[in-house]
C-alpha cells in the first residue's frame, strides 16, 4: 500500500506538465530527535490513526464479510 510511487505518473496522466518529484523522510511516531521530523512523525500517525476506518472498510466489508459495525469494533481493538 504504497501510492507515493506512483503519484508523479498519476499527476502527469491527468494533464500537469513539468511534474517534479521530492523524496523525504516522513517518520511514523515520534522517535526523531529532530524537532521538525518529531512534529511530522505525530502528524504522520495521527493520520493513519483517524484514517483507519477508510483504510480497511472495502477490504474488511468485502473480503472477510464483516459489517459496519464489526468493522468499527475491530478497528478500534475491542
């Protein structure tokens, strides 16, 4: 589950020219000592965190055939 590496393509596919791509590091959590990548590692998981929902629902709902309400169950690890 990787888009990143196919982004660049997507956005030139859909009509932007001159497309340039940066790579950096974004830590999960906050285990840099950097003060700046500490503060991106709390917003990167706060994002996993808050998407989690949208992350699993297709996949939980339609291959392991669980419902809304199953899925919130399992997603919040009760």
């Amino acid at each position: 589950m990787n888009p990143a590496r196919s982004t660049k393509e997507w956005v030139g596919n859909a009509g932007f020219q001159q497309v340039k791509q940066q790579i950096f590091k974004s830590p999960v959590r906050n285990w840099p000592r950097d003060a700046r990548l500490k503060e991106c590692g709390v917003f990167t998981t706060l994002n996993f965190v808050e998407g989690i929902q949208d992350f699993t629902d297709k996949l939980f709902r339609d291959v392991l055939g669980l419902s809304e309400q199953g899925i919130e169950v399992l997603n919040a690890g009760k």
